[in-house]
C-alpha cells in the first residue's frame, strides 16, 4: 500500500509552506517567491509584482445566487487587491476559465461584463488567458500583474514592535451578506414558491456581491509619504491575516475589540442573524481591506487626513502574543483559520 | 426567455476573439493583448511576457493513465512553450491547483515533484500561486512569466511573403502517444486483469507523457544571429498553428507534404493504429515544437548548423491560401481545428 494522508490534516497555509520548501531552484532576478501576497521581480528599474487566484464553483462561489457579472468583477478585485497589499500598482491581467457545456455564450459574455467593469474601474487590460471546457462547475483563475517602485514596496514581513497595526475601511460585512444569501437559498430551496427577503441587508450584501479592492487607500498612503512597515490584504479573515501578518516579522499582535471597525449596517444584519458581529469581523474574510503596520510617528498624519483607516492595536516584541483584547479587558488568543472555511456547503 | 446560444457554436478561437473585442480599457505599457502566445508588457529596459494556460481533468488530461509527475512536467512545459514562442527567456511561473479530496497530501507532492523537475530543466522558479479544493477533478492554472530584449521580440504576425516557413522537431507523436494509451485504456477497461502493452510505442509515449520545450531551437536561433520573422508554438496541430500564423500575418502559406518531419517511430505506431501519420502531424497538436518564418537569407545558416529544423513551406501573398501539398502534388486545403479536440472522451 502507498502512503496516503488526507489532505484536509495540513490545512491551505500548511500545504503551501509545505509546496514551498520542495522547491530546488531559484531565479536570480526573483526578489520575492512562495509566501506574499505577490511574487516579487527585479524589473531593473522598478519591482514586477504577479499573483495568482483560483476560484472553484461550489468552493468559492455558488452560482444559485452570485450573479455572473459579479463573479467577474469579485475575482479581479480579488486579483487587483493582491498587487494593492505590497503597495503595487495594478496593471494588467490574464484570466483562465474552465467551463461546462450549461454556460452559454451569453453566461459566458456576462462574466466577462463584469471582468471588463472592474477593469475599467481600476484601469488594468485583461491581457491574455485560456479558455477550456470542464467537466463539471466553472473554475476561474486570475493573475494580476503589476509594478511598485523599488524603495516603496512593501511586504508582509517588514515590521517592527509597536508599530500600529491599521485596517482600511470596515470588517464582517462580507460574511455577513453570505450568511444571508444562504438563509435564503436554503428558504427557497424549502419551498420554490418564496421569493428572497434581501431588503435591509443591502450593505452587506454589496460587501459579498461587489467589494472593491481599496486603490484609494494606497494612492492616499502615497500622498501622504507613508510607506507601510508590512502589508497584507484581508481575504481569509482579520484573525487569520493578523496572524499572518505577525508571522512574517517573527512578531506579535495585540488587538482591541473597541477599535475594530464593523459598519452599522453589519451590526444589524448580525443581530437579525443571531451572530456575532466580532466573530464576522474576525473570521469572515473575503473584505479585501488592507491591514498594514506603521510606525508610531506616521500615526498623526493619518488621523489628519482620513476616518476610513482605524488602528486597532499593536505590533508585540513577543512572538508567541496574538492577542484580542476585549471591552472588558480580557485578552483572548486570536484563532487561525484554514482550508475548508469558504467551502459553501 | 433568454438567448440561449451554445458554446460550441463559437469554438475556442471564436470565443477569444469575442472576449477580446468586448474590451474597453487599454494600459499605456502593454505592447501586446489578447491574441498571441503570451502578452508584452513594456518593462523598461525590455519587455516582459506573461501567458497562462488551464489544463483540466478529463478535458486535457485523463488521469487514469497520466502519471501526476508527466502532468506535472507537461503543465510547465506548455507555459514555457508560450514564452519561447516570443522568442523570449523563461524565468519564473506560478501555478494553481484546484482538487478534490480523492487526492492525498502524497499525489500533491508527485504532482509538484514533476513541476519541480520542469523548473530545474528550464531553469524557472515558482514564484506562487494558489491552492484551493475543488468540486469535481483537478484544475491546473499555470502563468509562465519570462522577458524579452525588445528588439528580438517575435510575435504571430510579421512574417512577409516567400518567408520560409520552419518547424522544430517532428510532428505527430503526442497525439499517436495518446492513441497509444486510449487504445491500452479501452483493452484495461474491457479487462482489468489485462496489463497494457506499451512495447515498441516508447518514442510516442514519450512525446505525450514528456514533451520538452524548444529553448535549445531559440538559444540555436539567438547563436546564429537569427530572429524569425514570425513564431507561435504547436499545441493545437500543424494545421491550425499554421492557420493562426498567416492570419496574424494577413498572409498565406503553402506546406509540402514530403518536408513534414515525422518520427520513423511514429510511422511505425500510425501504422500499427491504422492511422495516417499525416493526419497525426497535420492535426494532432500537443507537439511543442516551433512553428516560425524566416527571411530567406537565413536559410543557409540554419542548414549548415541543425538538422533539427525542418523546412516545410513558404509564406504566400494570398490570405485566402492555405494549401498542403501533397507528394503527389495535389494542393488540399489545411482544415483547421477546434475546441473540443484535445477532449479525451
């Protein structure tokens, strides 16, 4: 018999350090491989940035009630937002997509309305791709391609203790849509006769049909001569980011639940769901905010210029400290996430 | 109702150049879109090239007689082969898988020690990627990034009538290799206790399970002080790559049947099959050699050099003609091919 082990024992993260320590060759004008948020190349004059998703039918996305030309536009932002996270310029894009013969052409041209609208609103050309038949559901695999002046890149390692730790916009929306696009599909699939009850969730659902990958915040960073210490985009969720994020530095992280953003909106979809709109925040995923880390000193001009960057804790000399610290000041170990956690089943 | 128009209607050429024309944004540093074998990508000092290719499960690969470690090899191979095809250097790739959990920890690491193997053959590091669970069958995405001194680029189009046109190699194997094992499959099914009889076919089996990337024809060509006048590489068949050429061009081309290089060992297998070993050269695809025009002065440097570059035919002023010549002299048109003929069903 050959040895056979179960792929779920290693979880995602455990599956690609365990890829990345196989690997025997290494190029000469690779800066940065296996391990952020993009691959790092020396371009000469400048850093060539490339990442690559995939997104899998049934896994990342269930089409009983994600719209096509969402899809499209979600898995660009998704793309775009890796190239954001190491203070990158998006440019270009290939994508590939694996289809079965239940998409028509027409599916097919919705899909790419919604590739094109995100393109166009972040200014990057779909350059190239594939296209295949599949045997079953669509997988989409997008790379975003981009460049970052040299001085200015910024990675997931690179921070120091007690930088601030700074999260753009607001956290669990996302999640929190998805949990209501389920409820009701499984009210639908109870009885075919009801139609969706979205009214009032319109917020979060917006946060899980339409996020945007935030060039905003990058442009108003590079404004204001801050370069982050270290960078990651939240797609797995603010804990499990967080945690990647200390990883990277050979630090630790100290959170407060009083500073972690959560829109009012959220709060209310949360409550009506009976969840718990910190738990959203901390291991929803798929926000595609930026979490980044500063420097104490560039703390002031920040809160100078913008409301939509919160500091929500603490860079730790400890590397053994990933702390969230609650209203009540009890310090609770923040948990990583894995593998099956956007499975939609 | 909604228009419901069948994807096969379009075939896979006809369904790019749908996606292509649908685009709005064009960025200032893209040489080249959609439309040849990898995009070009101003980088400065030279241009940089990026192609991806998806190979899916039971569509480009049936994996019960593809080994995970030759998938693997040849999933890299078809990535190099896209920046070869630009005349350009290989240097970094990333890959993305997408599986389901019929697949252990153990067939991942067969899987990447054959990608592995590929980037040590090709010098080309892994820079990233992605891996996610899938529904249904294993998904590979890979995008192979290279560069290019500007002034050797080679694209689709540029060739000029009278070119020569040339071919790296021999032709056909791949595609005999695959009967080879869809014929022992059938034998297997029909009878597992059946053991398959490979003897003999190792040339073919080869050239399906192992192909290799020509970057020893581009350092020939680079060694001769030779850039072709035009270049794309044979995944789809002689016919249809030959087809794409002229087209680019807006020109002809005219091909002879005696100068079609073909293995003596794949005569020998088309015959045993009962199939024609022009057809499996003219149709089959998967060969990754090089398809590419030179001016007719360079003709002499690459006889007196290689005998691994066949002349086949000549570039013609006419775009309406795309003739294969038979030993008998008949002219027979070159049919081009679609997108369900690599389907292994």
């Amino acid at each position: 018999m050959e040895d056979r082990t179960e792929l779920n024992t290693l979880g995602e993260f455990g599956l690609i350090e365990r890829i990345a320590s196989q690997q025997s060759f290494t190029h000469p004008l690779t800066v940065q491989g296996i391990g952020d948020d993009a691959a790092v190349i020396d371009g000469g004059k400048e850093y060539l940035l490339v990442s690559t998703e995939l997104l899998a039918e049934g896994v990342h996305f269930d089409l009983s009630y994600v719209p096509l030309k969402h899809l499209g536009y979600k898995a660009v932002v998704a793309g775009i937002s890796d190239i954001l996270a190491m203070n990158g310029t998006p440019r270009q894009l290939t994508v590939g997509i694996a289809v079965s013969n239940r998409f028509s052409i027409e599916a097919i041209d919705t899909l790419y309305a919604g590739i094109y609208a995100a393109c166009k609103e972040y200014e990057v050309e779909l350059v190239g791709g594939d296209t295949t038949s599949s045997r079953a559901g669509l997988v989409l695999s997008v790379t975003a391609i981009g460049g970052v002046e040299k001085s200015k890149i910024v990675y997931r390692k690179g921070a120091s203790a007690h930088d601030i730790i700074c999260v753009s916009g607001d956290l669990g929306g996302a999640y929190l849509g998805l949990q209501v696009l389920e409820r009701e599909k499984r009210v639908f699939l109870d009885d075919p006769e009801n139609q969706p009850v979205l009214a009032g969730h319109e917020y979060v659902l917006e946060r899980q049909l339409k996020p945007e990958a935030r060039v905003d915040i990058i442009r108003q960073l590079r404004d204001l001569g801050i370069v982050p210490t270290s960078m990651i985009d939240i797609s797995d969720g603010l804990a499990s980011d967080l945690r990647q994020l200390a990883k990277a530095s050979g630090l630790g992280v100290r959170v407060f639940e009083e500073q972690i953003p959560i829109h009012q909106k959220s709060y209310l979809t949360a409550t009506e769901l009976k969840l718990g709109p910190f738990t959203a925040a901390l291991n929803g995923g798929e926000d595609y905010e930026l979490l980044f880390t500063i420097k104490q000193e560039d703390y002031q001009k920040i809160l100078d210029h913008t409301t939509d960057i919160s500091f929500i804790g603490f860079v730790s000399p400890d590397p053994e400290e990933a702390l969230f610290i609650t209203k009540q000041n009890e310090a609770i170990p923040l948990a990583a996430q894995g593998w099956e956690r956007t499975d939609t089943e």
